[in-house]
C-alpha cells in the first residue's frame, strides 16, 4: 500500500471562527485524516456543537474552546487549556475575521478600521505567538495556516473594503515574517487566500444575478467556490510531509488574481 501523505491521526489542530462557515469546513477536513480538533470561537454553544458533530462523524477527539481572540488573556488561556487536554498543537488555522461591511474610505470611522485590523491580523498575531510560544517551539514542530484573502493581494471596484484589504495583507506579510523567523524552530507558517466562497454570509450576494454576471466577467472558472474547494489546501499545507512549503502565500480564487 502507498504511503498516505496526508496522514493527520493523532495531531491536533486548533482552529480558530470554528463556528461556521470555512472554519467549521476546514476542521472536518483534517478530521477525515484523522487529525483532533480544537474548535475555537466566542460563542460556545455553537462550538461545543461543532465538536460534537466532528466527534461522531469521524471518531477524533474534538473539543470547543471558547475565545475572543483580540484578548490576550484570553488567548493564553486558551492555548493552556488545549494543552492540557491534548499536551500538544501540532496545526494552527488561524482563521477568525471579520467583515466589516461595505462603506467607502473617506466616510470610514477610525472604529471601524481599527476593529478590522484587531480581529483579522492582531488577533491572529496574538494566537499564532502563543500556539507558537508554548506549543510548538518547545516541540520543535509546527504548521501555522493564516486565512487571509485574495484582497489582501489586489484591491477591488466592486464594493468598498479598505479596511479588510489592509488587514489582509497585514496577515499576508505576518506569514512571510513569521516563516522567516520560525523556520529554523521546525514551524513551517503559510497562508492560504480564498476568493468567493458561499458561507452563511456571503449566499445571498453570491446568488444575486448581479454577482452571477460579475463572477464571469472576474473570475476566469466564471462561479464562485463550492463547499469542500477550500480543503484540500489546508490538508497540503497541514501535512507533516510539506516539510518544505514554508512562506507561501497560496490564492484558491478560481483565478481571480491571475489576471
């Protein structure tokens, strides 16, 4: 029998805005290949529902941690109860955001901007340093998978969103940064940039006639990404035997960014 590269059983992964949507979709992903699974958000009944869904469903050990990301308290509290649990985070998918909705540059409140940046790449900052600090240095081993965006490698005239650009971008040089300092510490950190994915969120929009005909004139497949399109990336990137992928900044954007 071939060796299966992919090969999770017995890690663990924690991965954060694991309440819907990609997160939720991510950490089945790496459920199938036997991987436990720390889902963290805010709101822990949907978390503790989350884990006991992927439990049943696959037989991994999986567990809701609730927590605010931007509170640093929080996230080393955290990353101590995942430890003491499991005594080990072999895979973070930093994955927690926000949307912080369509309103032009010029009439942006510094709230607003600011909340953005919070969430999206200081909360990430925030987990990856205590995952990386107390789990996977003294380990010698880890994989840090950022989510950032295809916005945050291109702007866009379709809807207004410079605060979520620079947060994304922001996450998208934080993982070059850290890929640089922790490579030699045996933590490879990578990011994957998704383009348009249905999400509880985003259907409505993605349905709209008006997307529909803006997604064949963008987007070189002409559609949006299907549930399940996001998976096989965050498995590669996951997996012990992409010793070597460290710092890249991967676009599943059905071609988006290409042109």
């Amino acid at each position: 029998m071939g060796k299966n590269y992919f090969d999770l059983t017995g890690h663990v992964a924690l991965v954060t805005g694991c309440s819907s949507g990609l997160g939720v979709q991510m950490a089945k992903a790496l459920a199938i290949q036997g991987c436990n699974i720390v889902a963290v958000a805010r709101r822990q009944n949907l978390i503790e529902e989350v884990a006991a869904e992927i439990s049943k469903e696959f037989g991994v050990k999986a567990i809701g941690v609730p927590c605010d990301i931007t509170d640093t308290d929080r996230v080393n509290s955290a990353v101590d109860e995942v430890l003491k649990e499991f005594g080990r985070i072999d895979i973070l998918i930093n994955n927690a955001g926000t949307g912080s909705g369509a309103t032009s540059a010029e009439d942006m409140e510094d709230s607003q901007f600011e909340g953005e940046v919070a969430i999206d790449l200081t909360g990430s900052f925030k987990m990856a340093r205590a995952v990386a600090k107390k789990a996977m240095i003294p380990a010698g081993y880890g994989r840090v998978i950022n989510i950032a965006s295809m916005y945050g490698l291109v702007g866009n005239n379709i809807a207004p969103a410079a605060a979520y650009h620079a947060a994304k971008g922001g996450v998208v040089n934080l993982t070059r940064a850290l890929a640089s300092e922790w490579g030699t510490k045996g933590i490879t950190v990578n990011a994957i940039c998704p383009g348009y994915f249905e999400t509880p969120l985003t259907k409505e929009t993605l349905d709209s006639e008006f997307f529909q005909q803006y997604a064949k004139t963008m987007i070189p497949l002409s559609r949006y990404g299907k549930e399940g399109e996001l998976d096989t990336a965050a498995i590669f990137l996951a997996s012990p035997a992409s010793t070597y992928v460290n710092g890249v900044i991967l676009p599943v954007d059905g071609g988006y960014t290409c042109m």
